[in-house]
C-alpha cells in the first residue's frame, strides 16, 4: 500500500530532488505555483502558504482524499538579506508568515490523525543560521530558530504517539533560494552542497529515528563549537561567515 506524503514549497530545489529520489509514497506537492510541477505528480495544490484560511482549506481537502499523512515535509521557505534597519516590518511579518506560521498551521491540520494512528514523521527545513546567526539575516534567522525551537518542543510532546519529528539545518545550498544573491555562492565556495545532496540525507532518514540534520558537515563542526565557545564564534564570523 502506498504511504502519503505531504510537501510544502513543492517547486524548491530540495522538494524537487526529494520527489526524484523517494519512492512507495503518493507525492502530495503543496506550492504558491504549480505549473512546473505537471506532470511530476497528479496531487497538486495550489495555495498561498501566507494565507491561513487557504491552508487549512487545502489541508482539509487532502485529509479527506488521502487520509492519514505518513510523512510531512514543511520545505515551504522564504529569506531577506539586508540590514535589519532597512527591512519593512510587513516584509519581516512575510518570513515568519512562510517560514513559521504555515508550518505550525500545516503540521496542526495533519497531526491529530497522525497521533490517532501512532505513526507518522514532520520533517522541518530549518538552516544552520538557527545556531550561528550573522549580519543580514535578522528576521531569517529569527524565523529559522523559531522553526527549531518548535519541532524540539513538539518533538518532546509527541515522545509517546510514535510520530517522529526531525529538523534540517542547511548551510549553503546551490539552489534557486540565493538567486537575488549569486555572490554568496561564489564566496562560500567549496562548502556549498548540492540539493542533491541533502535530499538524499533527508530520504535516507525518512525512517530513522535521527532529530536533527545538520549539513554540511562542516557547518556542523562550527555548529558544536559555537555552542561551547559562543563569544569566539562571534568574533570569527564577524570576520569570516558575514558574506551575504
């Protein structure tokens, strides 16, 4: 029997590989524009992930068509890289909007059968600027340590229904998401990993009990000595890491 799987952000380079590379699911691709997606799988839905009443509506649909969701992936993200002070705040309320509300909003609509039949697992595509913030990326940041926050919390509420929670921590990803910034890319070099890559770590743990990704593995080894030497770490991305 197939399971269900539900993405959100469906038209990303990471949803994208994700679908090229999993099989045994009927793929349910949620996405603001699903014309490139034809093709690709015959569930798709369109939906504004800025617009509450549209979610839970979309989200309502697919329950009563599918059922249960085997695995939620809330890939849905949306980033602004400028000085804090030249950020608008309808601007930062559109990050948390995308980043953290949808998926709150989504993961709520599916949870409740997921708990009902002990089984289930929500992926969250977080960043690794949830641990190591740096210049420019105030309200990214900000919503990608929300992100975190939540999925550890719901993670220990959900210890004994069986449904797994798992958040990915991405440094810099040769996608589409830096196409306003393709100087990034070319400054972080050789420590850039392809979407390829990534899904292919979230495929391989669709069915662990693995808590958190954090790719690449470089970004992980700063990652723990952010942790234990904070004011360091600091200093050395002041100097280094502040390149967007």
């Amino acid at each position: 029997m197939m399971k269900n799987m539900v993405i959100t952000g469906a038209t990303g380079d990471i949803a994208r590989e994700i679908i090229n590379q999993v099989t045994g699911y009927n793929l349910i691709l949620l996405s603001r524009h699903t014309e490139s997606l034809q093709g690709v799988s015959d569930y798709l839905y369109q939906v504004d992930l800025s617009d509450e009443t549209s979610i839970m509506q979309t989200c309502q649909e697919i329950s009563q068509k599918f059922g249960t969701i085997d695995v939620l992936i809330n890939n849905a993200g949306y980033g602004m890289f400028n000085d804090f002070l030249s950020e608008g705040n309808k601007d930062i309320r559109q990050v948390f909007e995308v980043n953290v509300f949808a998926m709150m909003t989504v993961t709520k609509a599916f949870l409740p059968d997921m708990i009902a039949k002990k089984s289930g697992k929500i992926i969250n595509i977080a960043s690794i600027a949830s641990y190591m913030a740096t210049a420019k990326t105030t309200s990214y940041a900000a919503s990608k340590f929300a992100v975190r926050g939540f999925s550890n919390a719901l993670r220990q509420e959900l210890y004994t229904a069986n449904v797994g929670v798992l958040v990915v921590n991405t440094g810099p990803v040769l996608t589409k998401f830096h196409a306003d910034n393709p100087d990034y890319l070319s400054r972080v070099g050789k420590h850039a990993v392809t979407a390829e890559y990534v899904a292919k770590k979230i495929v391989n743990n669709l069915e662990t009990q693995k808590m958190e990704l954090n790719i690449p593995w470089q970004f992980n080894i700063s990652r723990l000595f952010a942790t234990v030497f904070p004011e360091l770490t600091e200093k050395i991305t002041r100097r280094f890491f502040n390149l967007k």
